[in-house]
C-alpha cells in the first residue's frame, strides 16, 4: 500500500439482473502530493474494462487547506459483466510505480453485495400531522426496465389503505447520473389517513417485482433552518464581513447582502467548481465532431490592460474546447505595452488571433466596432478585456446550435472578485424574457449573435456608451429568429475598483444611457410607453409604464360568499384608492347565507350603475365560477380578482392595464401582500412539489429577491388568479378555466394553456394589492378533505401537464433545485 494515497470505498454493488450486470463502486481518493493516479479493475483474475466518473468532492479533506480545483477526487466506477458470472474482482490504483488495492472481492463476498432488485427506491421522509391524523411519505422510486412503478399503503393487517400519490421531478438523482432521461418523474409524495398505534407499509410495485418497506416516522425540528444559517456563521465569514465594512461601509453591507445574496460566497465557489468541465471531458470535447461546425468570433477592446488580465482573457480563449474561433483584438492603450504582449506570447495562433493597434481611443463603442470590422465569422460575441470564460463555453454554443440555427444565445454568469480571488453573485437567469430585458439588462454576457442580424442591425452605437451592449442586445432580439438560454455558467465578470461590477456608483452615466437604450427599442418596435429609472440602490433597474391609450373598459369579476366586511373592504379600494375609473365590477353570488351580504348587494347597485351581481347556484367549483361570471362581462379585459384583497398602490389598476394591452401578452399578474406587508405572491414557478410554488414568498415588500426580480417587471410561467388580468379573447381561445380543476391548480393550469398559445404571463411588481391569503373559505383550517382534494387535483394537474414538470420551467433556471425550494443551488 502507498503511503501517499488516502481513500475511503464508501459503496460497493453487485447489480445482477435479466437486465444489468455490473459492479459499481464509489468513493474517494487521492495523493498527498497531487500526482497523478491511474485506476485498474480485474474480473475472475482478467484485466477488465470499465467506466470512470470524477466526483467533485471537497468535504474529503476536512479543515484541511485544499486547492478546490483540485478536489476532484471522488469516483464512480462501473464493470460491465458480459461474460461468465464473476468469482472473484478487485479494484486497485497506480501511484509513483506504486499498487494499492481499493477492493477485493471474493465469490462469498461478491454473494455479499449482490442487488437482485430491478425496482429501486428511497424513502426521504414521512411526516404525520397530527391535526388532521395524515402521513405524507415522501421519497423516489422506478424500475431499471422502465416499467412503471405502482405506489400502494398497506396497515398492519394487509389491508390496502386509501391513499392520494403525486409525482414529483427528481433533477437532483437526474444529475446524478443516478438515473435515465425517462425516468426523471420517479419522485412521488404519497398521502393517506392514519390511526394510532398501527403500523403502515409503503409498497411498490411492477409486473415482475415487489418491494416493501415499513413507514418510520420523520422526527422533524425547527432547529434544522437555525443550523443551516449557523454554519455560515463562522469567524472566517465574519472577518470577510468586517474587512468589507472597513472598505465600504456598513450601507454596502447591507446592501450587498440584500441584493440577491441567496448564496453564501463559499458555498456558491464550491459548487461552480463541482460544475465545472473536468480536463477528461474538455480532452474528449476537442475531438468531437459538429455536424454544423460554424466559426465563433469573439471581440475584445483593449486599453492599457493588466499583464495578469490580459493574459487569463486571452487564455480562456486559445484553451477552449471547441478549436473553430478567432479573437479580434482592438487596442486603444495609451502604450504599446498590449501590442508587444500579444505579438510576443500568441504569435504561434497566426490568424486565428486578429490585433489592430488604433491610431487613437475612439471610447468603448468605437473601439469595439473596430474589432466587429475584423470579424469574418459565423457568430460574433463581445468579450470584455478583463473578464474569463469557462474552457467548454464555444462547445456548449456549437452544440446547442446542431438542432437549430438560433439567431441569438446567451449564457449564465457570475463575477470574480479580484480582492478575495472568489467567484460570488451568480446570474442564473430564465429562458428569454421580455418584460425583463425591458427592466434591465440581464442578459449581459456571454452574448452571441449570428453574423447576418449583426450585418443588419450594425455596430455598438456610440450614442448609448455606458449601455451600448444593452442598446445592441435590443437591436440583435427585436430581429432575431429566436433566443436560444444555455443554462450554464461559462463568462466571468472580474470585479475590481475600476469595474463597473465592483462599484455600481463609478459610472452613473451608464445608467442614463440604458434608459435610453430602452426608450429606443420602444420606438423601433412600436410602444407608447415612458421609462422611470428605479431608486437608489437599484442602479440599472427600470420601471415601463405602458400607455393605457383609450383607457378600454376593464370588468372585475369577484366570486363571493358571505363576509361582508371582507368584499366591502376590496370594492371600497377599487373606488377609493384605486385612479383608473373605466372599470365594471361583476359579483358572482356563491351560495351565500347571511342576510347581511345580500343587503350589501342591493346597497352597492344603488350607489354604483357599474356594478351587477348574478348568482351561481351549483356546488363550489372556482373554474366553473368563474366561467359563468365571463359571460356576464362587458370588457375586453378582465380582472379575475379574490374578494380578499384591497388596493394598495392607487395606479395597480392601470399598470396592469397598461401590460394587458401589448399585442403579446396573455395574462397580468400582481404583486400580493399579506397584511404585514411581506410578499404572498410574487410570481409562479411549475415543479415545485410536483406541481407549482410561490417564488419570493414571505420576503418584505421591499426586498429584492433574487437577481430583484421581486421589485421589477418580468415573465413568469404563471401568476395567481387572486388578481390576474386576462385578455377575454385569449382566455376564451383556451377555453378558460378548465372546470375538472374545482379548488387547486386551475389558475397555473389556465396560464400555461394561455403561454402554450405563445402569450406572455407577466409579473408586474409595481400593482401592489393586500392579498388576506382566502379568509372567506377557512384556508387556515386544515383537514384531511382538503388535503385529500388537493393532493387528487394535482394528479390531474400532472397528468395533463407531464411534459412541462418533465422539461422544467422555462423562466426558471435548471441550476436550481426544486427539491430543496425556491433559488437552492444542486
């Protein structure tokens, strides 16, 4: 054995069936002095072959000071077994001339390991509440012949229990590797009413298979989010915090740690290195062959660089994967320091490296233009002179490129700060998004753009220096066939003092010039609309008001039972608070009891000649409701709204009027807040819990949320229907409200129908309503019915949805895990 190497054999598995013979073994190692390690496997004495994954595993080395590019050292080995049935197997490493064996088998042993199972599962918990005498077993399972796993109860005493199953995504396993591309929607969250002092088993099930086990409680604590705040807060941490203050201030603090700062420095560092392309696959990458193989020119303007940046630019560049690119450098410097660097250290590139000394600065957009004017390739990216890439980022363009030729992608991304030498504020942005570019520039880089849309629309315009990117990316989109997301973090910003991404504060101009930019995509496309820039410390972000034009007529249809107070408080604030006056409301009468209320209506039709009320007489079914009040309305946009909400902002009413009106959208939503003025509803992503979830929830009103998504205007799959505008065209194109949805689901059903029609849902954060979370109905009462109702609704929901769980949430980000809730890095 070397004394050099240290390793832990944490799994070993002998998978035997009709399907699958294999080994796979996992675990860790590595050498004390970074040398290199070569691994061999044998079957039954005879060398055999196998595959190889490294696992990016830096909690090996305890506190132990680790380079954490180095803390690849974690493996996956698998041994296909084609031929005799194994006696005997044994797994060693090669280090310095030196053997050590990681594993040896013998045939008892092999015995020992053997997994006969072609039905795989695992139970992540079991929780009872006890209010309403319910067990939800949550975990995943599927059969490695792909047949579909069947999730039953049974007590006791055999007897099969009543249960609700929903299925769930499992991204996490996917990622993994643990499991197939069809087997993504394993997950399931399984429901069913209990009774004390029985026993109760989970079994699942296929043609060919049973496996069971019994249901152990999951003792659950509130100590488990104190402890996943708590090791964050340790004295490195806080002497990172103070070094800051001393530099900034404690308001930079402060804002810093508000502005999008859902991942801890450390934490995020660990897990884009865990992403990142190993050497292995960037080796095997170079070799692959590209059906549509196109040649990326990529732009740098150069004044007086940095040596260190100069170089780390250019060699994330000639150390790319993908070998078909030219960089077209265009030097403004005051010296010809830049000149000679290049000539001297890349001369050996020929002409796939282009430098152009300038006669003089022409400033950033002329600068620019010039190395736009030496590009002779098939997509052209801007690339700024002190930032990184990732060694696989023209691969991953090239590949996304060989099903469809997209005028224009982008990527994900994150900054570098040169002070600490940390990766830190990752943007992981949505699929594209409209209403968010028009709020500021996310896109940002890396940017790429066929050549003949850059032919069309020009160059940087020198007019929007500052923003000229943000200008350019609105000219490239506003042509484009399509915009193509890789959801993947390949360019890096570097921060430092004279960055723009170190102190927002250094270029206030740039700001001016993004508002313009923006004003300027609205006369291009057509779009009345004035542009505000948002307060300070939002440097960047800016609020569209859209043009109401004739101010057309808006119906809000209110379904109501009972609670007078509650519906006088919500109609008291469209006529009190609310300034946009064209407005109809339609109160659908549901079975109410109480005297008082009718007395109410009479009194509202007296005061108001806009209000009608028209009475549904069947069961509660909000889809069906909601279908028979649409008839009654004379608008051609309609607000469904709860009658538990209230005006907050006096313009909500036309701000939401104002997105409705655009040509491409379908639905608007609100900004909600409970009464303590923390956010209810700020946008809607599908896939949380098999189903969907409230992003930004319980934040305060004026938190930022993620990248300030909860602050500004952007594109969500789905808004609440506690007040959502529709337009009354569109809603009837997707045959509103679908009425199998009575209770759950059927306003995420609605929009997706309404964005599978190509509209766009929009979340507008500047309509802000008091939402009182459902009173009317007892939404704070649990029970099993509900529960049980629910829980049936989302089977439905799944069941006609299944390709969009499957596929994600397009103005999501696939880097976040749904599993672990709302903008949780894997």
């Amino acid at each position: 054995m070397s004394n050099n190497l240290k390793y832990s054999i944490e799994k070993i598995t002998y998978k035997n069936t009709d399907l699958d013979c294999y080994f796979l073994i996992s675990g860790y190692c590595y050498a004390k002095d970074n040398s290199s390690i070569v691994y061999h496997t044998k079957v039954n004495g005879e060398d055999a072959l196998f595959g190889y994954a490294e696992v990016y595993r830096k909690d090996v080395f305890g506190k132990d000071k680790v380079d954490a590019k180095k803390a690849f050292v974690g493996f996956l080995i698998r041994v296909d077994i084609c031929g005799e049935e194994p006696k005997s197997f044994q797994l060693t490493a090669e280090n310095n001339g030196e053997t050590t064996v990681l594993v040896s088998l013998t045939e008892k042993d092999i015995q020992k390991y053997e997994d006969t199972h072609t039905i795989e599962y695992d139970v992540d918990s079991a929780i009872l509440e006890n209010e309403i005498s319910m067990i939800t077993v949550a975990g995943w399972a599927y059969s490695n012949d792909c047949q579909q796993v069947q999730i039953s109860i049974y007590d006791d005493q055999d007897n099969i229990v009543e249960s609700s199953c929903r299925h769930e995504i499992r991204m996490d396993l996917f990622r993994n590797g643990e499991i197939l591309e069809e087997q993504k929607n394993c997950g399931f969250r399984i429901s069913f009413k209990c009774e004390k002092n029985k026993h109760y088993y989970i079994v699942f099930k296929t043609t060919k298979e049973k496996r069971i086990e019994k249901i152990e409680l999951t003792r659950t604590s509130g100590s488990t989010m104190i402890k996943r705040y708590a090791r964050h807060i340790n004295a490195k941490n806080i002497k990172k915090a103070i070094t800051y203050v001393k530099r900034n201030g404690v308001s930079k603090l402060v804002h810093r740690l508000r502005y999008g700062s859902y991942i801890a420095q450390s934490d995020y560092q660990t897990w884009l290195f865990a992403q990142r392309v190993t050497k292995k696959n960037l080796q095997t990458q170079s070799k692959t062959k590209f059906a549509y193989s196109p040649k990326i020119s990529i732009l740098v303007a150069t004044f007086n660089t940095k040596e260190e940046y100069l170089k780390e630019m250019i060699d994330t560049v000639v150390n790319q994967s993908y070998s078909n690119w030219e960089l077209c450098i265009a030097d403004g410097s005051t010296n010809d320091f830049v000149e000679k660097y290049v000539y001297e250290h890349y001369s050996s590139y020929g002409d796939k490296i282009k430098f152009q000394k300038l006669d003089q600065n022409y400033g950033i957009s002329g600068n620019t233009n010039k190395a736009f004017e030496m590009a002779t390739g098939d997509y052209i990216t801007v690339y700024d002179h002190d930032d990184t890439l990732e060694l696989d980022c023209f691969f991953e363009i090239v590949k996304a490129l060989q099903e469809y030729r997209y005028d224009v992608l982008y990527t994900d991304e994150d900054k570098f700060d040169d002070s600490i030498k940390m990766y830190n504020d990752p943007n992981l942005k949505p699929d594209f998004s409209e209403d968010l570019l028009r709020s500021h520039n996310y896109i940002t880089h890396l940017f790429i753009v066929n050549k003949k849309i850059v032919d069309e629309v020009g160059y940087y315009n020198s007019e929007f220096d500052g923003s000229q990117d943000y200008d350019y990316i609105f000219r490239c989109v506003e042509k484009a066939n399509a915009v193509y997301h890789i959801p993947r973090i390949l360019y890096h910003w570097r921060m430092h003092p004279e960055s723009t991404a170190q102190n927002p504060e250094n270029k206030m101009y740039c700001y001016d010039a993004g508002k313009r930019a923006i004003e300027a995509h609205y006369k291009r496309v057509g779009v009345e609309a004035t542009v505000e820039f948002l307060p300070k410390p939002m440097y960047g972000m800016y609020h569209t008001i859209y043009s109401t034009k004739d101010n057309p007529l808006v119906s809000i249809l209110i379904p109501n039972y009972n609670h007078k107070a509650i519906l006088k408080t919500c109609i008291d604030s469209l006529y009190n608070v609310n300034t946009y006056k064209n407005f109809e409301i339609v109160i659908v009468e549901n079975n109410s009891t109480e005297k008082e209320i009718f007395d109410y209506y009479e009194e509202l039709k007296k005061q108001h000649d806009n209000i009608q009320v028209v009475t549904y007489k069947g069961e509660f079914n909000y889809s069906r409701i909601n279908n028979f009040g649409m008839k009654y309305t004379n608008g051609d946009y309609v607000l469904l709204l709860n009658n538990d909400t209230e005006v907050i902002s006096p313009t909500a009413l036309s701000e939401m009027v104002g997105c409705i009106l655009r040509p491409e959208v379908g639905a608007v939503g609100a900004k909600l807040l409970y009464e303590d003025d923390t956010v209810q509803h700020a946008g809607v992503v599908i896939g949380f819990s098999g189903y969907a979830g409230h992003v930004n929830h319980g934040i305060n009103k004026d938190d930022y949320g993620y990248m300030v998504r909860a602050r500004i205007n952007c594109n969500y799959s789905a808004v609440t229907a506690a007040c959502m505008m529709v337009k009354k065209s569109v809603f009837n194109q997707v045959g509103g409200f679908d009425e199998q949805f009575v209770v759950a689901c059927n306003d995420v059903d609605l929009c997706l129908k309404i964005c599978k029609e190509k509209y766009l849902i929009v979340y507008n954060a500047f309509a802000l309503w008091h939402h009182y979370e459902s009173k009317s109905r007892g939404y704070d009462d649990a029970s099993q019915e509900k529960t049980w109702r629910f829980n049936k609704e989302v089977e439905k929901f799944q069941d006609k949805w299944k390709d969009v769980l499957i596929n994600g949430d397009p103005f999501y980000n696939s880097n976040w895990n749904i599993q672990y809730g709302p903008f949780r890095l894997y």
